[in-house]
C-alpha cells in the first residue's frame, strides 16, 4: 500500500491590522481578518490559542470579585468574604442586598458598596464607612456666670481613629442673665464634641469632648468662644453608590446620574447639599489620572485639574460606554472603558481614542467587566458584556450564485 502523501503546511497570518467586521469577506482589507475566537495576537499579528481557566473556588450566587494590596474579595449570597491562601473564603460582613458591589483601595483602606450600604475593610474587619449625624442636644439653664442672649448648640460624633463625623441639627434656647449651660440626654453610644455658640452669636465653638457614655456635660463659668469652630454643619457620611474612586485627596462616588465628592482629605464626610456634580444620564465610568479625572454618562467627559474647585470639564466624545467595563493600563495612569463603538482609551492628560470602531462594528450591552494586562509579551483589554446586542453595522454574510430561467416549452 502506497504511503499516503504528507498534509501540507498551512500558514495562517499574521493579521497586524487585527478584527474587521465592517467589510465583507470577500473585501476584507489586507492584514485583516473577519473574527476570532479564543485567540490571543501578539504585536505582530500572529494568533495563537488563548489559555484557559481554572476554578479555585466553588460558591453559590458570587459575584463583584476585586482584588488589591489589602486582599482578594468578593460576594456570595449576600456576603461579603476574603479569599485566603489556600482558596478557601471567610466572611467578613453580612447583609449586602445590592446586585453588585464597587470597591476602592487607598492607603491601606477597602471602600466598598453595593448601592444600598457602605463599608470600609481594614486589616480584614469591616466598619461603617462615615457616621450618621447624631440626635441634636437637649439644652437646660441653671445657675452660672454667662450673659442674657439667644445660644446655639450641636453635637458631633467622633469614632475610635478621632475623626468627626457630621454636625446634629442646632438647638436654639433663651436664656437670662448669670446663667449656665447644660447639654443633656446625650446619645450615650459614641464619644460626642459639644458646641455652643456665644450669646446672640452664629458661630459654634468646641466646648468639651466627652466619652461614649456620658449623658450630660454641664458650663457654669470661663470663656469658651476660642475654641475651634465648627466645621462639619450640614456633613453626612458618603452614600451608596455603583461606582467609588479617589482622586487628589478626596472619594468620589457615583449613584445614578449624581457623582457626589468627599471633602479634602476627610474621606468620610460628604455636604450632600453642594459636593456633587450632576449629569442628564446614568453615569457608567468613573476614572481618576494625574492630571484630572474621566468621566462617563450621556457623553465622554474629561474632568482637567485636580478637584472640584480647578476642575474644567471638557467634552471629548459624544457617545457613552458600557457600565462596569473600565480597567487602569497596567504601569501607567492611562485608562480604558468599552463602548457601543469599541473600546476607548484615555490618557492621563486628557486625550481620548476609539481604538476599534474603524474597523469593527461592536456589540452593545446592559453592563460588563474588563481586565486591561500586560502578559507574556502582549498587552491586551479584554471586555466581557452582558446581554449583548449585535450591532446593525456587522457585514452581513453572503452567497453567490447563478439563476437560468428555463424558457416555456
């Protein structure tokens, strides 16, 4: 039997213009080709087959994965747990009712939420992410050495770290002349700072700060009005929201079309009736860089400056993105977000590129996820969508062939 001849060698590629979706197959232009699946390019243009997977953890309903210098975490059926070393998870928090969870990392901190609820990670304990204004004081007269007027009081709380949250609302009381001033009923649950302001005065000074458990603080004599003034009326702790990043000293959070700002350097601390910055439609991408910060809703923003008060907003595109789909480039300050056009880059200085839509017709969707990487030579985005759409503008496939019409006999 003769030996049946060797196959013969098929070169495939390489194909450095990459995916071409807009041309027909018969028109494909030169270094392109019309789809890939499960492939890798490497800068060429040569493929090769992508790797796989493999699982290292089994879990019921997870989702909303992250991972940081602090740790790996995610959710599962409503908790929130940290993977450990050796694949196994422990449950750090309870009660997450949200169906996606954002998080942040900065200085040693996990901010996350889940739209409904805040929380903080450090060291693998999670607590509250700000505190909510206590209840305003209860204020009585008695017998002192202070003037006849109108006092002003409040009360903040303060948590283990010292830092202060949000002032109560003001307490207002007349009192007569030689007078002294008790704050009473006190919320017993958390260290407080006492304020009250000079008779007939509208500043509020610090008083006293007093321990978790004291009920009442009295003032019967000596001056107080050069005490630090207040400075946290009308501050409440950060909302929920689907989007957290920081950027120059401040958090910012995205929930619905409102992307509300922390004040400097106070994390925790949000004036909910002026930090904020308003946009007609969802917002989808939140990206800080050095020089100012990308955002996207109806149309693609470039925040330029370094916060609120420099901030000059420019318009770089006029179409949005998908929600969830933006990654940081690995070593840089650059970042990338996909879109109903493809997949968008936008530097650190504000330069923005469609880097696909020449050439491909992209998919749209409800939301997605993205890894940008540098591996094994390649730098790649990788944007997985949900519920996708195929866009109108994909060639559509197409067949030749001959008609004869027979003549009638």
């Amino acid at each position: 039997m003769p030996k049946p001849k060797p196959a013969e060698e098929i070169t495939l590629g390489p194909w450095p213009k990459g995916m071409n979706n807009r041309q027909p197959d018969y028109a494909l232009p030169a270094g392109t080709l019309r789809n890939a699946v499960n492939a890798d390019f490497d800068q060429i243009g040569f493929a090769r087959r992508r790797r796989g997977y493999s699982k290292v953890y089994s879990g019921l309903n997870t989702h909303s994965g992250f991972s940081c210098a602090a740790g790996e975490f995610f959710v599962e059926a409503g908790a929130l747990k940290q993977l450990n070393a050796d694949n196994t998870a422990t449950t750090i928090h309870r009660g997450l009712t949200g169906t996606q969870t954002a998080y942040e990392y900065f200085d040693g901190v996990v901010y996350f939420s889940d739209g409904v609820s805040t929380g903080k990670i450090t060291n693998g304990i999670v607590t509250p992410w700000g505190m909510n204004p206590p209840a305003a004081p209860k204020l009585l007269t008695l017998s002192g050495s202070y003037g006849p007027g109108t006092y002003m009081a409040a009360v903040t709380a303060v948590d283990a770290t010292g830092r202060e949250g949000g002032a109560s609302d003001v307490t207002t009381m007349q009192a007569g002349d030689n007078t002294g001033i008790r704050f009473y009923d006190l919320p017993s649950a958390t260290a407080l700072r006492l304020y009250l302001s000079a008779p007939n005065g509208t500043t509020l000074y610090l008083v006293a700060e007093v321990p978790a458990g004291t009920i009442s603080h009295t003032l019967l004599a000596g001056r107080y009005d050069n005490g630090k003034p207040l400075d946290t009326q009308f501050v409440s702790k950060p909302p929920p929201g689907r989007i957290i990043k920081h950027h120059k000293a401040r958090m910012y959070v995205a929930d619905g079309t409102t992307l509300w700002y922390t004040d400097p350097y106070a994390l925790d601390r949000v004036r909910l009736s002026e930090n904020f910055f308003q946009f007609p439609k969802l917002i989808s991408i939140v990206e800080p860089t050095d020089k100012g910060m990308w955002v996207v809703a109806d149309k693609t923003y470039f925040f330029r400056g370094d916060g609120p008060e420099t901030f000059v907003q420019e318009t770089k595109l006029g179409y949005g993105a998908v929600f969830g789909t933006a990654s940081r480039v690995p070593n840089t300050t650059d970042v990338m977000w996909y879109s109903d056009r493809g997949a968008v880059m936008g530097t650190q200085g504000g330069e923005v590129s469609n880097m696909q839509e020449a050439n491909v017709a992209s998919e749209s969707g409800s939301s997605g996820a993205s890894l940008a990487r540098d591996k094994d030579g390649i730098q790649q985005f990788i944007a997985s969508i949900k519920d996708p759409v195929v866009s109108p503008l994909v060639a559509q496939s197409f067949f030749s062939a001959e008609v004869i019409r027979k003549a009638a006999p």
